[in-house]
C-alpha cells in the first residue's frame, strides 16, 4: 500500500469512526443523531457560498480561504492524499490556473452532521460547467470552528463520470 493510499483510508476511517460514534451514542442513524444548529449551519453554507464566489471570479485564493491555513489539513480524491494548505493551493492553482480551466462553480444538495462541539461533516455536489466540458461529482468535508470563523480540515472529492 502506498503512502497515499494509506493517508486515504486514514481520513476515510476518521471520517467513518466520527460517525460511527455518533451513531453509537444515539442508536439511531448518523445523519440524523445531532441536527447541527441553524447558526452552524449557516455559517458553514457561508464559508462555500463565498468559495463558490471567489472561484466564480477567477480567484482560487479566494475559493482557498474556506480552508484553515495550516499543515495538516487534508486532501483527498481518486489522485491521492495532500497534507497541507500550501499543498492544496498549490495543486488548485497547478489544475485550474485559467480561466478557461476554472469554468463555473455550483454546490448542490448540501447535508450537515454533527461530528462534536466544533466539527461538522458536509456532503454535497460539486458541478463545473466550462467550454469544453462539465465535470462534476461529490464531497464530503470536515469543517472546524476556529476564532477566525467555520473552516474545512478534511476534504474528500470524487469526480463522477
């Protein structure tokens, strides 16, 4: 097993024991166990509401600012894992550093579950509508309360066919 491979299946693992906990500590499904707060809620739809924004005009250091700016926040997709902030910039920046690349961003069918007291799991839809084509697929991001306001640590995305 690769060391990216392993990474994956680490932060699939948190992902699945922070549910898991969940699920256990009120013997109902995951999902449903602690509705996060409509403040937390809010909060959290306004750090991707303002990615969308930011990508939507060009800037992926505006689309970045969702994330903490720290060493250890993770990126996870079919490519493999990064560690790290500058690492997640820099890959955005390396695969979408044109217009023409970055098309239009949209998040759909947004869900949030309360993982603890400052961690939120969301799942949604990712869609990029460009010239040349219109990828899309899913995610699920672990977002944490900082002093600085609701920022993404964990990031899984997919790319559908």
């Amino acid at each position: 097993m690769t060391k990216s491979s392993s990474l994956l299946l680490l932060a699939l693992l948190c992902l699945l024991s922070a549910c898991s906990l969940q699920l256990t500590a009120s013997s109902t499904d995951c999902c449903a166990a602690v509705p996060p707060s409509e403040s937390a809620i809010a909060a959290c739809r306004s750090v991707l509401n303002a990615q969308v924004v930011g990508w939507n005009s060009g800037s992926i250091d505006a689309f970045a600012a969702g994330y903490h700016k720290a060493p250890d926040i993770v990126m996870a997709s079919s490519e493999g894992v990064g560690l790290g902030y500058d690492s997640m910039l820099s890959h955005y920046k390396s695969s979408y550093g044109t217009p023409a690349l970055m098309g239009q961003l949209r998040f759909e069918s947004l869900s949030f579950v309360t993982l603890n007291d400052t961690e939120i799991l969301c799942f949604g839809a990712w869609h990029l509508k460009r010239t040349q084509d219109e990828p899309h697929g899913r995610f699920a991001l672990v977002m944490r309360s900082f002093p600085e306001g609701w920022r993404i640590t964990l990031d899984y995305t997919s790319v559908l066919p």
